[in-house]
C-alpha cells in the first residue's frame, strides 16, 4: 500500500470557513425541522505556495458557495469544500486528488491549476466516475482524453486562435512565428494556431520554443536567433511569469521597436491586464494582446468591490492584489456545481469498493467508484444560468466561447481596440449597428493601434535580416536563348557575369523596392560550367532552401507552383506553333478564276440568266429591240443582261420597270466587278504566303517530327497532347530552330516547333520572313520570378512588376534586348484567305431578286388586269388547256396600245413606214378574214386589197379601231377557230 502523505494543516480561511458551514447547517436543522440539510464533500486541489493564482481562487469560490445558499435557503444540499495544496507540482496534483477520491469520498473535484495536471487528476477522475472541474486547465490537448467526467470550466485554448489569425489577416501579414513554453500548455495550441494562419494564408517558418526553466542567457539565444530571420511577427503564448522574462529580454536586444510586432494569447492578456504592473507593462508597449470579453454589469462591479475588500482581509500581506477571469470562473463554477448537486439529488452518494484481491499494493487497484458520478455528470450538462462571465452552459463538458477583447498595450496598462467574435469577425464595438453586416476582416474595424516604436504606422511584418546576409538568387545557364539570361565566366577570378533580359527586369523591379534588397546572382552550374539540372531542378533548389530566390525565363506552371510561390509575370504567356511559310500565289492559267469562291461564281451566272428573264419579260410586248424569233428574243435578253458586267448594253428599255431593276442590277454588278479587280490584282501582285501547317492534329496524324526547347516543360505538353516521344526533337538555339526547321521533316528536320510566345517573338524577329506563328495558343502564365512559399517578398516584387509593365521601362527594356521589330509583318495576317465568298455579297443579291421579283409581280398585275375581258370568253365550252394557251399567244403579242408604237409607228422590215395606230390607211378596212398569229410571230393573216408593201411584210398589224368591240372580236374569231378544230 502507498503511504498517505500527511497533509500540512490547512489555512485559516479554509478552517473558520468550514466552521461557520457547519454552524449554519445546525442552526437552519433547528430552525426548520422538517428540513434535512445533506452535506456534500467536494474537493479542491489548487496551488497554494506562492502562488496568487490559486489564493484569488480560492477566494472566490468561498464567496461563491456563501453567495449562493444565502439565495438558495431552501435547497437540501449543502458543498462541503476539502481543500489540498498540489504544491505547484503534478504528483502532487495526482496525490492530492487520490487521497480526495479514495479517503474522502468526495463527489467532484474542483481543479487542479495546470493542463499538466490535470491530464493525471482527469484520468483518475474518469476511473473513479467523479467529476472534474477545471476553471484554469484551458489546453486542448486534456480534449483528446475524451473522458465525460471531466468539465472544462474556461475558455479552450484553441478558441481564441481564430481572433489571432483574424488579426494576422486583418493587417497583411503572412507570416508569424509562435514562441511557446515547452511544456503541454504550450504545445498543445500550436497546431490548432498553426492551421488557423494557414487558412488565412500566413506561414509559420520557425517555431521557438522556450524551455520553463530557461536560463536569461538562453532566452537571449533564442531571440536573437529570430532577428536573423525575415519575420517580425511573433506570437507569445506561455506562463506569465516567463512571458514577463522574455518581454524584458526582447526589450533589451532592441526586439520591442519599431518594424516588430507581438501578439499575446490570452493566458498573458488576462494576468497582465489584471493586475498590471509598470515594470512589465514597459517592457511590452506597443504589444497585442486578446482576452475573453467580460461583460460590465453591476453585479460584477459589486462582487469585485466585495471581493477586493475580502481578499484583503484574509491577505494583509498580499498587496495590489486584482481579480482576474480565472477567478471569476471559479465562482461561476461553484454556482454550477452546487445547482447540478442538488438537481442530482442524493439518492446514491456512496462508493461501490472494487473487487480486487487483499494482496494488492497499489491505490489505484482499490480504487471505488462514485455512484452519484454518473448523475452529476448529467445535470452538469443540463445546468444553464446567468453568471458573472455571461451566460453560462457546458456543451460537451466545454464552456461555451464568447468574444475576444483585442488589447493594445499602451502605458501602464492596456486599450481596448476592438473585438473578435465568431461570427462578425472584427468589429469596433459589440453592440454597433453595423455589427450586422457580414464578416469582417478589415484592420479599418478597429482603433488606432499604437505599435512598439511608439508609431501608428502598421509594421509589413518582415524586415531584410540585419547580419548582412544577402539574398542568394539562382539564375538558369543554358547555351541558347542567352537574350533572357546569359551567364558569362571567367575562369581567371572564377567568377560569374549575369546578364540578360529577365536580369534588367529584376534589377529594375528591386530598385522600384521601397527598401533596399541586397542580393547576389549564382548561377546553377556544376563546377565545369555546365548546367547542374533543369528548370525543374532549379526551383526545387528554393523550396530545399539553397536559394533564396529564382530569377530568369521561368515559366510560371502548377506543379512549380506546389513549392515555390511566383510573383506577377512579367511577359506574355502561352506555348505557341512555329511552321514554315510558302508563296502561295501560283501562277496558273486559271488564277482568274481564284477571286471568287465557287458558290459566288454560281450565284452571279445564276442571277446573270434571272435578270435577262426579268427584262425579257418586262420589254418584250412594247419593245421592238427584244421581238422577233424566239431564239433572237433568248440572244438579246441573255447579251443584254450579261453586257452590263462591261456596261456595253446597246438596247434601249422602255419600261419604267425595266429601268428600275437595270438600275439596282448595274449597282449589283458595279460592286461585284470593282471587287473581283481589287481581288484578282492583289493575287497577281502581292506575295501570297501560306504556313505549311495550320493544325495540331494533322502533325500528329502524318506522324510528322516536331521541335522543342531543351529542358522545357513544353515537353509535357506535346506528349499530353498525343505527339509519339521518338518524334520529338531538342533544340537549344534559335540558329538551330532555323536549321532545323529548314531541313523539314523529310530531310531530318522538323515540320513545326513548339516553345513559349517570349521565345516566338525573339524566333521571329530574326527569321519573321521564312516562318510564321500559328494558333491555338496553349495557356500558361508567363515568366515569373520565384520565391519560397509565403515569403513576404512575393506581394511588393509584384506590385513593382505590375507598376513596370503599366509603364516606358518595360518597354526600353525590350527594345534593348530585342529590337523594334518594326520590320516584321504580323505573319497571323498571312494565314486569311483572299478569295471573295458569298457572304460578303448576299445582301446585294437579295436587294436585286426582291426587286425584280416586285416589277415580275407588277407586270403580271397589271397585264392580268387590261386583258381580263380575254379570259371570259363567250362560249364557255372552251376548255382551261385552251384558255392557257390563248393567255399565252396573248402574252407574246405586241401591246398595240403601248405608247411606243403609237408615237413612232411602225414599219416593215424594209424600213417602210407603216400608218400608226391613231390613223389608220384606207386599205386597213377591206379585211375578209381576221385570224390569230399561230405560234411564233408570223402573221397568218389574209388581206384582200391590201398594199403591196403590206402584202410582202412578214408581220402584218391589223387596224381594227374601227371595230366597236376589238376584244369581243377576237374571241368570236377563237370560238370560230376552236370549233373549227
């Protein structure tokens, strides 16, 4: 059996406490008989030597059982503390609980005051089924043993890591390195600190860990180890009476000024600010710090005032003593415990003893188990209540978080800023209207924040180291392409000369700084020269920390960028195709032909052929030009239309609908034949060239050889894209490019070359009239210089690129390196067709067959209508074959009433003028036989008395003015005929 330890006696306070306890349970038995007051034994562990922590504790959990049962007079239980001095030590806290569980009985534990401790007190607590009440345990790391009988009564360590990295965000900074005890209190918060940066995009480069019982020497040590590093924000998270050494320290190396930033967890905010004391204060001014927020009521007030004046009392030797948040959730604690007892009840307060043997030796093995454990645990759960911290419920045996203060150290104490909460972020004030609005991570929600150096000014968090280390910056060395990055060395002084485009850029970029940048260039070369790898290999170096940068024609792609982090690009991005070019302008019988497209040459002979239709159809009944034979009228309708692509037209039009359509026709023709000339002589003149290759696939499908850059990722690409790895050839040089492409791909050359549009436009602009750059263009995001991830550098380089590229700089920059190219056509034109299609035109050749179409339309209104008295015919027997083909005999007719031949007459094909219609001759009354041309337009008339010259005419005109009825006539004539057949 392990020997109980005599416990020292305990101190007075907890003596005349527990008399006057018992006094009053006696006095309440006599004055309410049929009440029975139940005692309750509860234990409390804390640390008492020399530890104010422990006394303010202490302190507040007496006034909180007193302060209870004098409102709770009715309640059957009564809390009868058991204290026990853990002695600042975890055996001690382990003994102090045991000896509580195994001799006292206790129902809970209320304690200890260390996350060290209380790992061992929880695990016994869990064994015996006895609750644990912790109000200063905060570390996270006591959630991992999961045990239900243990109830965190404060805030999680890891709550408050979200109001920090809102701070970090807030203010820009990407990066901060935690300073932490070695301990489980300051291990334990760490990875949940690490993650919440991490998710506002801050990087922890460096942990420092300082070890509790560091000496000043190597606290000095350490700290000076963190100003050799580029980060200048740190974030404190340790016992405050290291916090106070590491502060002073940092003060005297000159760590507290300005440029430095120190953020404070809450463990440190909340001893500081409690009970601030100049000499600390001073060595931490400008510092921030966040502490849980403690609503200000008057019941709070009151208890402080009581509780300053108790304290006092019971401690004359403990002077500027001030209450702290712990030992308000002590007091909160005991208000919970002591309603979850009494809702409990007290059916089951004994032990059940374990089973073991009688030989056994250890404590632990005899160890029983608390029956009324299981139904604490319970109502503990189910306990809400408003207390002197707020609102007070446990969720899953964790006091629910509320919001942050943000603390700004400033003179003798601190300054609230603002506040953080979970779901407004930062915000000035808890109870501003504008708290409604969504989350906020803007530094603008909070005051003025006064930083170490006494400056308003908001530190960018990382600073050059100050030892003279200059930035190691690796550039590539390769033969070809020495426009971007040339490395030149002397084997005499074995040294290196760095030059080159990329160079100029990130020279500019550095002096456009507004800080210096000391840095020196390393080219990434064996000792022979010769490059040490590929572009690949050079960033890896970066994230393997041999250089602290990369600088020169590295292309910005997703798999660098999974270990390095790019600034902007600082030239165009995309892969590109490089073919050779040939005149396409071939010299044949039938180049006139090429102007046109094929469907435009058809639809112009097509719309030729409608329009000698059209004015056919409009002129040939009024227009002597276009009668006669049917194939004389096909010959003159098809020459007319087709002579005015020449505008050689020698008939003469009558009809106003003819002119209309001949006008809108010629404008047609105009445009067609002044574009074809254009076209045609551009042909002829103009040196036509035309790429060998427009398309990916067809090199891949002829399984042509294509070309690429030694060592670039374009590789990757090619075979993504299909090209078989034996077709593939590296060159490093724009001369070889030429050759190489010279030679084609039958002669051991390539057809095409694939490389970065930088490389293109330098290719190009020595060789820009023998090859050309053909599309697609193959995204990527340009040349970009490298830093390590989260490095501070990466944000002001890019913001200086971008103010270049916007600028003259980039530009003189390139036409050194480069030249004007001014003398290099665009080759993109060369690849557009110079043929005229249907498209261009189809507007024009509508205008013209809405046109004709409209007079065709008019015409035949208006034939229809005049001749309507020919389509009623008197004997109805006629069939429609025989009306179609009178309506047609009609049609070919001449119109004797057109105005043509009545003011010009007519005259017979000797030239003898004939009478006109108006006065007719006298022989045109001695007609016996009145008959229709038949089919053609040869007269079958017979004339008895006629004139010679009318008797020789081929096309005889009958007057027949004097016929009352000349339409009547005629259809008695074709009645007469019709019968006759």
């Amino acid at each position: 059996m392990i020997m109980r330890k005599k416990y020292p006696s305990k101190p007075a306070l907890s003596f005349f406490s527990l008399l006057f306890l018992r006094i009053f349970f006696f006095e309440m038995g006599m004055a309410k008989n049929s009440t029975s007051i139940i005692p309750m034994n509860v234990g409390v562990v804390l640390d008492f030597d020399n530890d104010l922590d422990g006394k303010i504790g202490l302190s507040c959990i007496n006034m909180s059982l007193s302060d209870f049962y004098d409102t709770h007079g009715d309640y059957k239980t009564r809390l009868v503390l058991i204290t026990r001095d853990s002695k600042n030590d975890v055996a001690g806290a382990a003994a102090a609980a045991l000896d509580l569980i195994k001799n006292v009985e206790v129902q809970a534990i209320i304690g200890p005051t260390t996350s060290m401790q209380a790992n061992f007190v929880i695990e016994l607590g869990d064994k015996a089924q006895v609750p644990i009440l912790s109000f200063s345990a905060s570390s996270p790391s006591l959630t991992s043993i999961r045990s239900p009988f243990f109830f965190r009564a404060t805030q999680n360590d890891s709550t408050q890591v979200n109001a920090i990295s809102a701070l970090v965000q807030a203010f820009g900074w990407r990066e901060a390195v935690p300073i932490y005890i070695d301990n489980e209190y300051g291990q334990g918060v760490i990875p949940y600190l690490t993650d919440a940066l991490q998710a506002v995009d801050a990087r922890v480069p460096y942990r420092s860990v300082i070890s509790p019982s560091a000496t000043d020497d190597q606290i000095v040590s350490e700290l000076y180890k963190l100003m050799t590093m580029q980060t200048r924000v740190f974030i404190v998270h340790m016992f405050p009476s290291l916090g106070a050494r590491v502060f002073a320290k940092a003060k005297e190396i000159g760590m507290v000024s300005e440029g430095y930033v120190w953020i404070m967890t809450d463990g440190l905010t909340a001893e500081f600010f409690s009970s601030p004391k100049a000499s600390v204060t001073n060595t931490m001014q400008g510092a921030l710090g966040v502490k849980p927020y403690v609503p200000r009521t008057k019941d709070l007030e009151t208890f402080r005032i009581r509780w300053k004046r108790k304290f006092q009392q019971d401690n004359p030797d403990i002077v500027d003593a001030d209450l702290n948040i712990f030992g308000l959730w002590a007091y909160d604690a005991v208000t919970a415990l002591a309603l979850a007892v009494e809702k409990a009840g007290t059916a089951n307060l004994g032990f059940q003893k374990a089973n073991v043997s009688s030989n056994s030796s250890t404590d632990l093995a005899t160890l029983g188990v608390s029956l009324n454990g299981p139904n604490l645990v319970q109502a503990l759960s189910n306990i809400t209540f408003k207390g002197l911290t707020g609102d007070y419920l446990f969720d899953n045996g964790q006091l629910q978080s509320s919001a942050f203060q943000i603390i700004n150290v400033n003179g003798n104490g601190g300054r609230e800023i603002g506040f953080w909460t979970s779901t407004k972020g930062i915000v000035k004030t808890l109870n501003s209207t504008n708290n409604m609005t969504a989350y906020s991570g803007s530094n603008s929600d909070l005051s003025t924040v006064i930083w170490p150096g006494d400056t308003t000014s908001v530190p960018k968090g990382w600073e050059i180291p100050t030892n003279g280390k200059k930035l190691r910056i690796g550039v590539p060395v390769k033969d070809g392409f020495s426009e971007f990055v040339k490395v030149k060395r002397d084997p005499s002084s074995n040294t290196s000369t760095v030059t080159g485009y990329s160079i100029d850029v990130f020279d500019s970029v550095v002096k456009a700084l507004p800080y210096a940048l000391p840095y020196e260039y390393i080219p990434f070369a064996k000792p022979d020269g010769e490059p040490a790898g590929t572009y690949d290999d050079l960033i890896y170096q970066v994230y393997l920390k041999n250089f602290d940068a990369v600088v020169g024609d590295t292309t910005i792609v997703f798999n660098r960028s999974q270990y390095v982090d790019f600034t902007l690009p600082y030239t165009e991005s995309g892969v590109s195709m490089i073919v050779p070019i040939v005149d396409n302008n071939s010299k044949n019988a039938w180049v006139f032909l090429r102007p046109l497209t094929w469907d435009l040459w058809v639809t112009s002979v097509c719309f030729f052929i409608f329009i000698g239709f059209v004015i056919w159809v409009l002129e040939h009944r009024i227009n002597e030009d276009f009668r006669g034979p049917a194939s004389h009228q096909a010959g003159t309708s098809f020459w007319f239309s087709f002579s005015t692509m020449v505008f050689a037209q020698r008939e003469t039009v009558v009809s106003n609908l003819s002119r209309a359509v001949v006008i809108i026709w010629c404008f047609v023709v105009l445009i067609l034949t002044q574009s074809y000339t254009a076209s045609l002589t551009s042909l002829l003149t103009v040196q036509q060239l035309r790429p060998t290759v427009t398309d990916v696939h067809e090199l891949i499908k002829k399984g042509e050889y294509v070309g690429y850059q030694e060592g670039s990722f374009v590789l990757g690409i090619l075979l993504n894209l299909g090209f078989d790895k034996s077709k593939l050839i590296v060159y490093n040089s724009t001369e070889q490019c030429d050759d190489l492409l010279s030679k084609g791909s039958v002669n051991g050359g390539i057809a095409a070359a694939f490389d970065e549009v930088p490389y293109t436009r330098l290719f190009l602009s020595k060789y820009c009239s023998k090859y050309a750059m053909i599309d697609p263009t193959f995204k990527t995001a340009g040349f970009g210089f490298a830093f390590p991830k989260g490095s501070p550098l990466v944000p002001d380089v890019s913001r200086a690129v971008l103010n270049m590229t916007e600028g003259d700089k980039m530009k003189e920059i390139e036409n050194a390196w480069f030249g004007k190219q001014s003398n290099c056509p665009d080759s993109s034109n060369s690849v557009t067709s110079n043929s005229l299609s249907l498209k261009s035109f189809w507007g024009l050749f509508l205008i013209a067959g809405v046109a004709s179409l409209l007079a065709i339309i008019i015409f035949m209104v208006m034939f229809v209508y005049k001749e309507r008295k020919m389509f009623r015919p008197l004997n109805s027997r006629i069939s429609v074959r025989s009306k179609v083909r009178n309506f047609f005999r009609i049609f070919i007719q001449r119109d004797l009433k057109s105005h043509t031949f009545r003011k010009s007459g007519l005259n017979d094909s000797k030239g003898t003028n004939l009478p006109s219609m108006g006065e007719p001759s006298p022989s045109a009354y001695s007609v016996q036989t009145i008959s229709f041309p038949g089919d053609g337009d040869q007269s079958s008339t017979k004339s008895v008395g006629s004139s010679p010259d009318c008797q020789t005419s081929q096309e005889v005109v009958i007057n027949i003015d004097q016929l009352t009825n000349p339409n009547q006539e005629r259809l008695a004539a074709f009645e007469v005929e019709h019968d006759h057949n």
